[in-house]
C-alpha cells in the first residue's frame, strides 16, 4: 500500500551533496515526489510503498554524504499526491533559519584525480571542486546555501558547469562554487617592475609555475587562499626565512609548514597513525608534531622548538604550487605579528608589498577571513590550539536548551565568540587578539554575520568580568542598547563549565584552570586555581598563593619581572647576594629599580597566576626573559624540559632517558596549607631551584622537574578536595593545559588514584573555547 511522508533532515545538510544523494535513494527505491532545502535545513516529500519508505528513512541515515552531519530527520504521513517522478526543486527561502553551514573542505580525491588529468577540462584549474569539497564557510554571504549568495555569484556558469550543475547523477548537481577555465575565478602574479611599480607579470598555470621558480630562487609571495592570504617562502633557505621574521616583526614565533605530500612530513616529523589522520583530514589543520633530528627546514623556522606544525595542501592552488616546488615551504598567515589576516586584496597589497617580492593573486572573493586551525594530538585524542578553518562555523552541541538565544563574546586573548540557539552553539573562527583595532573590527563584523547566517538575534550577552576587555565592554553596550540581560562569567568558571558542557558533565566537578591572566572575584589577577564547580556556581577550593606583579601588563611580557617577584617572596633582602645571572642579563640597574619597587608601599596588581609562575621559572633558569609572543617563555620551558627526559633520541623518537629514574628523589616540591581555600606555597619551589642552579643541575632536569612538581600539586590538591566534597570527576582547562608535558604526568597520575578526566578535545583548553563556557553558564542562570 502507497504512502506518503514529509521527511524533515537538520544539521549540515546543505552545500555537502545531499540533495543528489536522496535523488539518487528514491529512484532506487522507486519513490516518487520531491526534495528542497529550506532555511530549517533539508524537506522532503517521498510517495511509494511503506517498506521502501521505511528503508528510505534507514538509508538517509546511514549512508548520508561523507560531510553531511545529520542532527535530527523527523517525519509524519501526508496525503498521497501522485507524483510521476521524483525531483529536485528549488530552495524555500521563507520561515525560521536554523541552517547549519558546513566548513570549508579540502580539495576531494576525485578533484585531484581531475586536477592533474591532461585529458580533463578542469586539467590544472586551480579553482576546481565538488558537491564533496572546496569553500563554504568563507564565501557564503547569506544562506540558504545558494550560488546566488555567495561570493560565486559574479560568475555565471557556461554551458557546461550549467548542465553538471542540473544533472542530480553528477558529482556536480548544486555545487555552489563550482566553475572551469572558461567560466570561473583565475590567477595572475604581480611583481615589480624596473621603476618599482607593481604590474601583472602572468596569469594562470604560467602564473603557478613562475611563483614556484620565484619561491626555489629564495623570494618571498603572497599567496591569496581561502580564508586570506598566506606569506610563503622556501623552508630549507635560512636567508629566506629570516628575511621573512624580520619583515613580519616576528622574532621567535615558530612558523607553519606546508608539505607536498606524507613521505615529506615523515622526513621532518615523527608520526603516530593519530596525528596521520588529523593530518589527512578533511579539516586539513595544522597538525604540531615532535620534529625529527636534522629535519631539513632552516634553524629559524622554528627556533629552539621541539615540534614543527605540519599542513598537508588544502585547495587546487595549493597542490599544482606544491607539485611544482616539490619541496616544504614556510606558510605563514599574511599579516604583522598580532594583526589580523588580510583576506581583501586592496589591505594585504597595502599591509604586505613591503613583507614580499610578489603576490600570487585570484580574483574569487572571500567573504569572511579565517585562520588555518591548530591542532595536536594528545593520549590518542585532539588537542585543540586553535579553531578556524576546517572547523567553523560547525556548531558545538550544548547538553541542555538555552532558554533563549544568547551571544558570549569570549575573552580578550584568543578570541572566539558564540551564538547560541537550542542546543546548538555556533562558535566562531578565530579572531585573534581584541587590543588590536583591526582585531576588533572582525570580531564585530563577525557577530553581524553570524548573526545573519543563522538568523539569531540575541536575547541575552555573556562576557568575561574583566572590565577592561574590549569584548566586555561591547557587550555592555551592546546589552545595554537593546535592553537585555547582561550577565557576567568568571574567567576560570567559563574555562572549567566550557570543558563540562562539552562531555555532558552536571557537577559539581573539581575544575583545574590555569593560565596566564583571568579577572579574579576578589579584583586580583587569577591563573593557578582549582574550583569546585557547577554550572550555577563555584567554590574556590585551592590556588597558587599571591604574588606581586610588577609593572602590570609588562610582567606578562617580561618574564624576568615574575622571577624578581618570586624570588624577592623568598629570599628577601638576600635576593642581591644571589648570582644566578637574571640581573645580569637584564641590567642591574633596571634590576635593582624593580625590586626597589617591589619593597615600597606603591599599590601592585596581586597574582595567583600559574602561567606568571611558568614564566618566572623560564627566567630563572636563564631560558627566557622577555617574551616575543603569548605563552613564548613558558613553552621554551617545556621545549627544554622534554629536550632533557628525550635525551638522545634514535630514529624512531624513542626515549633513551627515564623520567621515573630522574625523579626518584624529587629536587623540590611545592606546600599544602591546611587552609580553606587550600594554598598552593611555591616558595620551596623557588629555593629548591636556586639550589640546584647553584649544584650546577642541567637546565633541562629542572625544568622537567618544575613540570613534574606541578602535576604533583595539583594531584595532592584535587586528593584534599575530593576528601573533603566526594567529587571524583576533575576537569582541566586553561591556557597551561596545552602544555602536553605537564598533561602527560598530570591526567595518568589522576587517573591511577581513581580521578575520572576530562581534556578538551572539541574546543582549545586556552581562552578559544572559552565563550562555550560562558554560554553555558549564562543559560544556567537564565
């Protein structure tokens, strides 16, 4: 007996080919009727018998397109209508939008095939894709996800991208992107002339191969990708490279890579099938790995760094560039240091022509600038640096409703912020930092597009306590001048509900959060801290002990000013009979100014920071004072600690030195107080390092030991709050959690006294995720 069913398919369903996949399962199932996304995602209305539907609804399921990610298919029986056939029909544009808008998609396998195909029309089009692949996210300017509305628009398709297009059968049928050499974007390189004036040297597959003998010469392009520009170089030429640093103002940051191909990656990094997949991935992220000895890329790629991040070509342009250089390349985002990426070409010709020798330049516009991701992996899992392209706007699901629509605006460092609808949280690419003006600028035109793609106006704003955050600051405002409820999130709480609401956790939870900077409760500056934790709430329970910070803002850049400070909290007056060489190599004169100012009645910003006490001990043991990016004291430290347990390595990365042996009689420790809050007493600690500076100790042992003695802090901690309060699920985030040296003694010592654990895996443990825990909490309280 005919029947006849309204299906209705939510998620990511649009943009991904699934429209031809149900085409192509109703006329094998022999169903009649029709198929249309509208903005609540895919309808469709299936006539013919009840085990063919059955199956039909099965199907839909099971065997949906690879990039496809189906978060609900509903149905109820209708009326039969006779349909003769079964079609494709135009898009509804009417009613609510809850369309969730896929990521971009690196190049498909199919594409390739076509890519280097000499018999193939699109042989060596740099701009070819598929309903499996290409942009998405970066050049959608309103949805539903049409041609019309995206940056595709201003070109029309011949006649025979027209007729793909239209065929369901194809691999093609409503590609939005989709375009050939006669129809489609192109590309051209600019250069200087003889006068010094920039004009087109060549354009298309000439354009290709002379930016490629440009880049083996040792000359420096900009290449326009998909979320903005990229600034490349050979990786192999030192001269190339540093070259590169010091026009980008970036002294020590380590640069991403781009390889041809894995058996490149293997010659640089060592690899575990985990970090191959990550790698390989449709995201294609940037995959940070353990680099191997002698790895054949120039000492400033990445200076006195453990790892290499590892990038795998990710669009047309991209593999006929790395096919015809067959080497790795610097590839680095087009910017100054701390600026945001240019993505229009009239700003990356204005901020870069002084940067590079050429530009590699298209003429397909990009909506909205997005980041590469970073990423590594961590005890078998994701552990996220930074979330962009590949993985935004792809939403995170919350484990409960908001009760309505909310925006959380992040932090200031990192920033991301949320949309958030139902259960669904729509977090944004990568913004960057808000103290910049260019920075602030995307994160506000980011929410008005976000808010336009998902048509959600907010009706409640969560922000950072910080008061001095741009992002709080605009949410004041914004809350203000529209009359909702503005509700303000503890730094650390976001940071420890953010990792809840991930794994589904109702608390309470005990929350580990340590980082560099968060806005206290008190109007100190937190960072070392261990709560007890609800959505609704939270005690704090343990944290470092307070320090003085002195200078403010200029302590977290200048690690040698959280060395005086520890050190003037231990030793006193006897701080100037210590020759342990900080003085020296500062000045002794600013030296002797700063814990002048220490020792005065002069307010200073107190800390329980752990990030700070990071950065002091790097000053200590003369591995760095001054830090040229966030975090750049902290993870040299970590660089010089796994140096040190990694001893000589053979060539398949295995360790030669035990850390259990190195630790058996530990150099130091920190104290528990009996207190509550509980205190963490690092002035041992302190002493404990001057002394084995003094024995002559190796740098490299005690820097492994100040990890080993953090883990073991947190470790007695976390006993004394679950002996107290019961809890036995602990939750880490924060920025030091990205630490993997410290998480690799941290989690299995936890977990070997009975602590269940909880790592972020979705979201950056550092201020990228934090917005989801704001969202969270702000729903909570709602």
């Amino acid at each position: 007996m005919k029947r006849r069913w309204r299906i209705t398919v939510t998620g990511i369903v649009q943009g991904v080919g699934f429209r031809p996949f149900v085409w192509r399962l109703a006329h094998q199932l022999g169903l009649t009727g029709f198929v249309f996304n509208n903005p609540q995602g895919v309808v469709i209305e299936a006539e013919g018998e009840a085990d063919a539907l059955t199956s039909f609804l099965q199907l839909l399921r099971t065997n949906s397109p690879p990039l496809a990610v189906i978060d609900n298919i509903s149905w109820q029986e209708i009326p039969l209508n006779g349909d003769a056939e079964f079609r494709i029909v135009e898009s509804h544009h009417d009613a609510e939008r809850v369309v969730l808008v896929s990521p971009d998609v690196a190049t498909c396998e199919d594409c390739l095939r076509e890519l280097f195909d000499p018999n193939d029309r699109r042989y060596r089009y740099p701009f070819l894709n598929c309903t499996n692949c290409g942009p998405r996210f970066t050049i959608i300017v309103d949805v539903p996800y049409d041609r019309e509305r995206t940056t595709m628009a201003v070109f029309p398709m011949c006649p025979d991208c027209e007729r793909e297009y239209h065929d369901p059968a194809d691999r093609r049928f409503h590609a939005q992107p989709t375009a050939c050499p006669r129809c489609g974007p192109s590309v051209w390189l600019v250069a200087k002339d003889e006068k010094g004036e920039w004009r087109e040297v060549c354009r298309g597959d000439d354009a290709i191969k002379e930016t490629a003998k440009r880049l083996l010469e040792g000359q420096i392009v900009a290449i326009k990708g998909l979320g903005g520009y990229h600034i490349a170089c050979n990786a192999a030429n030192e001269v190339a490279v540093k070259r590169l640093r010091e026009s980008k103002h970036r002294e020590f940051k380590p640069f991403a890579l781009m390889v041809p191909d894995l058996e490149t990656a293997y010659q640089l990094v060592f690899m575990n099938p985990e970090e191959e997949a990550l790698l390989t991935s449709w995201r294609r992220p940037i995959v940070l790995m353990k680099r191997r000895p002698n790895a054949p890329v120039a000492e400033s790629v990445a200076p006195r760094h453990r790892d290499l991040g590892i990038m795998l070509p990710y669009t047309p342009l991209h593999h006929l560039l790395m096919n015809e250089v067959k080497r790795t390349l610097v590839m680095t985002s087009g910017n100054l240091s701390d600026e945001p990426i240019a993505y229009k070409d009239d700003d990356a010709f204005n901020r870069l022509s002084g940067m590079v020798d050429a530009f590699l330049v298209h003429n397909r516009e990009i909506h909205i600038r997005c980041d590469d991701s970073v990423t590594r992996v961590f005890n078998g899992r994701e552990l996220l640096i930074r979330r962009s392209r590949g993985y935004a706007p792809q939403p995170v699901l919350l484990p409960f409703e908001v009760p309505k629509p909310i925006l959380a605006v992040g932090a200031m460092l990192k920033n991301t912020f949320a949309l958030c609808r139902g259960r669904y949280a729509f977090i944004s690419h990568h913004i960057g930092d808000l103290d910049n003006y260019a920075a602030y600028r995307a994160f506000l035109e980011g929410i008005e597009h976000f808010k336009r793609l998902f048509a959600i106006e907010p009706q409640a704003v969560a922000y950072d306590l910080h008061p001095d955050y741009p992002s709080t600051r605009f949410a004041l405002d914004y809350a203000e001048e529209h009359n909702l409820p503005a509700i303000g999130v503890q730094h650390h709480h976001a940071h420890v509900a953010s990792v809840m609401a991930e794994y589904g956790l109702s608390g309470p939870v005990i929350g580990v959060a340590y980082d560099g900077t968060g806005y206290g409760s008190d109007g100190t500056i937190w960072g070392g801290e261990i709560l007890v934790a609800t959505y609704e709430g939270f005690e704090r329970a343990a944290h470092l002990e307070y320090v003085p910070m002195p200078g403010g803002e200029k302590a977290v850049r200048e690690a040698w000013r959280m060395a005086a400070s520890w050190l003037n909290r231990v030793f006193g007056d006897e701080v100037e009979k210590l020759e342990i060489g900080v003085a020296q190599r500062v000045g002794i004169d600013k030296w002797l100014k700063l814990l002048s100012l220490l020792r005065s009645d002069l307010p200073q910003p107190q800390t329980s920071s752990m990030g700070r006490l990071f950065d002091a001990v790097a000053s200590l043991l003369g591995i760095c004072d001054f830090g040229a990016y966030e975090g750049h004291p902290a993870i040299w430290l970590e660089m010089e600690a796994a140096r040190w347990l990694q001893g000589e390595e053979n060539e398949k990365g295995c360790k030669v030195r035990s850390a259990e042996r190195d630790f058996e009689r530990p150099l130091f420790a920190f104290e528990l107080t009996e207190t509550q809050p509980i205190i963490m007493k690092a002035g041992a600690v302190i002493e404990g390092i001057v002394d084995a500076l003094k024995r002559g100790e190796p740098v490299g042992k005690i820097a492994a030991q100040f990890h080993a003695v953090v883990a073991d802090v947190t470790l007695r901690a976390c006993l004394k709050i679950r002996e107290r309060t019961g809890i036995n699920e602990v939750v880490l985030s924060g920025g030091v959690m990205q630490n993997v040296l410290l998480l690799s003694w941290l989690v299995p010592s936890l977990e070997r006294v009975g602590f269940s654990v909880f790592v972020p895996t979705k979201l950056p443990p550092n201020d990228g995720g934090i917005c989801f825990g704001q969202a969270a909490i702000a729903a909570k309280r709602l």
